[in-house]
C-alpha cells in the first residue's frame, strides 16, 4: 500500500485565518482594559436632520 497525501491547506490560508483569530482576541483585550477608546466612536447612529 501506497502511503496516502495528507490535504493540508495552503499556509496563505493558515495565515490569513490566524490573523483574523488574533485580531479579534486583540479587539476583545482592547475592550476590556480600555473601554473609553471604544465610548467614543461613531457607530452609525441614525441622527435627525436639521432643518435649514
């Protein structure tokens, strides 16, 4: 018997995914330690249109 090929994925792939792991690790430690970075940024809120 021949021995069989292993399917690993492209080390890009492992790469890519390990930094989108360690990037929302990051923002969670971020948030826990310095929570008034994150009060003041724009979160899209709908905010009412003055009239002219």
């Amino acid at each position: 018997m021949e021995p069989q090929k292993k399917n690993k994925p492209n080390s890009l792939v492992i790469i890519l995914f390990s930094l989108i792991v360690l990037m929302i690790i990051i923002y969670f430690v971020l948030v826990m330690f310095f929570p008034t970075v994150f009060e003041h940024m724009n979160t899209g809120d709908i905010q009412p249109i003055p009239d002219k």
